[in-house]
C-alpha cells in the first residue's frame, strides 16, 4: 500500500496521505510482535529479558494509541470529503494532515512513555512467567507484587481517552455523512458513499471492537485464552487484514495495483 501510493500520483491525496500512514504503523505493528513470536516457537525458547518485555510494551502501548487516533482523523476525513466538499482542500490541505499526524505521534508515544516507565518500576515477584505470548499491559500487572488498583483506574481513564473518545469521533462522523447521503435522495450518491466508507468501517469494526472487548469488559469475563484469542485479533489479524480490506474494495487502489504491475 505504501509502494503503490507513493508511486502513483492520481493516489497523492490525504485519504491516502492517512491510508499510508495507518500501512506504515501495522507494518511497525506486526514487527513489534511476529518475529519474536516466530523464533520463540521455532526454538522453543519462550523467554524475554527485562529489557526486550519493557521496548516491546512500550511500542505495544504508542502504536495502538496511533492506530486509535488516526483511524479517528480518516473518519473525519471522509466527513469533510463528502459533508463539506467545497471546505475539502482546506480543511484537509497537506500542513493540516502533517499537523494531525504529528499531534498523533506526540500524544501517543507521551502515553505510552508514562505506562512504560511506571509500570516497569513496579515491584515484580519472583514468578515471572507471563501467560501470553507477548508483554502486554494485563498480563504483565499480574506478576506484580502490589496494589495496583489505583494504577488500573489510570488505565481506565487513558482507554477512555485513546479508545472511547475517538470510537464516539467516529461514529458521529459516520452518522453525519449517512444524514448527509440520505437528504440527497440520490440512489448513486448512497452507494458511492458506502462504498468510499465501507473499509474503513470494517477496519474500525475488527480493531475497536477487539479492543474494547479486552480492556473494557469486566474482569469476571476474562479468562488467559479469551485474553490471547483477542489479543490476535488486533496486534496480528487486522494489520494484516487491513491491507487486503483496502485494496480489494478500493477500485483507485485496484487500478494503481494493474498499472505498477503492468509497468
């Protein structure tokens, strides 16, 4: 997807200045997690050293807030391109993109830095055996010999902000253009817009919803399989999917594919 677009100019547009950006963090996403998880099952040797856990869980923690909040700004892209078409170029113009993207990065990383550096100063026990197959948040804290509830509620607050608020940015916009479509009365303008949204829906749909299902249920429906079965979802399936989602339903993508190939 990033070849593709930085290689064809007709893709030179913040939709797919955004689509590149979310390419180049599950690109980050999946090598935080799958060559670890490759050489530790083809050697057999499932151990990590202090260290690798706390680079692991950091990364962890800043690409899924990236990956929250700017699934979040595509929303409101596609928002601005079909309820205000006339504002598009200056509302989404190249410096405003830029500006979103770094506040993204900025914010992000500053969360993940508080997590990293907190929860690595804890008082571990002398189990050490983390029953996953990465350093993720929850199943780290178990092996703490302390009262974390208060760090939890910490936890809780930063979710609200990195996976709620932006669930909401979302389906408001998508509400917005749905009002908007319908009051058109036009047949080809709805399938038009469904088509232009329909990844990103599906996108959305799998990552906040596994998400959510991991750090908001309560701690009586979870269990260490349910916990890992989740966990693939969003740190292996979708960005794995998400590539695949955009091109197959995405005919500009399609035909950029058919002229690179063709080159």
């Amino acid at each position: 997807m990033i070849i593709l677009i930085w290689l064809d100019s007709r893709l030179h547009t913040p939709m797919y200045f955004l689509l590149s950006q979310l390419s180049f963090v599950d690109l980050l996403y999946s090598s935080t997690f799958v060559p670890k998880i490759a050489i530790d099952f083809l050697s057999g040797r499932n151990s990590i050293s202090f260290i690798s856990c706390g680079i692991q869980f950091f990364l962890f923690i800043a690409l899924m807030g990236v990956e929250c909040l700017l699934l979040a700004v595509m929303a409101y892209d596609r928002y601005v391109a079909i309820c205000l078409p006339l504002r598009y170029s200056v509302l989404m113009r190249p410096t405003v993109c830029a500006s979103l993207m770094a506040g993204i990065w900025l914010g992000a990383l500053l969360n993940s830095l508080v997590h990293a550096i907190y929860t690595l100063n804890l008082p571990y026990c002398a189990n050490r055996n983390i029953h996953h197959f990465f350093c993720e948040l929850p199943a780290v804290l178990k092996l703490v010999c302390a009262d974390t509830s208060l760090y939890e509620k910490l936890i809780f607050v930063s979710g609200i902000a990195f996976l709620l608020i932006p669930m909401s940015a979302i389906m408001a916009s998508y509400g917005q253009i749905l009002s908007t479509v319908v009051g058109l009365g036009s047949d080809l303008g709805m399938r038009k817009a469904l088509t232009t949204c329909s990844s990103h829906i599906i996108v959305v749909s799998l990552f906040y919803g596994t998400a959510i299902i991991k750090y908001f249920l309560p701690k009586s429906y979870h269990s260490t399989v349910l916990d890992e079965v989740v966990s693939v979802f969003y740190t292996i399936l979708t960005p794995m999917l998400n590539p695949l989602i955009y091109s197959l339903r995405n005919k500009e993508v399609a035909g950029a594919l058919r002229k690179v190939l063709g080159r």
